[in-house]
C-alpha cells in the first residue's frame, strides 16, 4: 500500500473500465461520425440534382430561342401576308401597305 491507502492493482485501471468511463465521449464521437457521413452524402446529393437542373435550364433556354426566333420570323408582315394572302405588298421605305 501506499500513502494513499490504496494498492498498485487499485490505482491501475483495466482498458474495460477506461472504456465505461469514458463511453458518452465515445458515443458522441461516433454519432458526429454518422453526421458528417449523411450530411456529406446529403450535399452529394443535392449537388447532382442542381447539376440536373442545370441542364434542364440550358433546354429550356435553347427552346425558348428557338421558339422567339420563329415567332419572329414568322410574324413579319410579308410572311403574314404572303400566309393569309389578304393583299399585295407595297412597300414604300420603311412602311409596308396592304392594298385589298
């Protein structure tokens, strides 16, 4: 015994109770762990998706174009008149004129 009153096997603690001692740290260790993997895979996934979205945009962006770009075309007045055929074309500068 020592000063203490207490033995060399009494001082030394086993890796068991080392382990109980210290198991909320080891749990909040481990569920942190399990955190930082679902919320990695979490931002994974909500990249792949913005990826996604992305690409859908750049559709919607082309046939946006498209579509403006033959509406354009296709309401000029000699392409409406030439359509409908409700009269000749006259055009005297800038202006167009139908003639019925």
């Amino acid at each position: 015994m020592d000063l203490l009153g207490k033995s060399k096997y009494q001082k030394r603690r086993s890796s068991s109770d080392w382990v109980y001692a210290n198991l909320p740290f080891i749990i909040l260790i481990g569920v942190l762990g399990v955190l930082y993997i679902a919320n990695s895979h979490y931002a994974e996934k909500q990249l792949r998706k913005l990826e996604e979205m992305k690409k859908k945009l750049e559709l919607v962006k082309t046939e946006y174009v498209d579509i403006q770009t033959r509406m354009v075309r296709n309401t000029t007045p000699s392409v409406l008149i030439a359509e409908t055929g409700l009269g000749e074309e006259i055009d005297l500068g800038n202006q167009v004129y139908l003639i019925k």
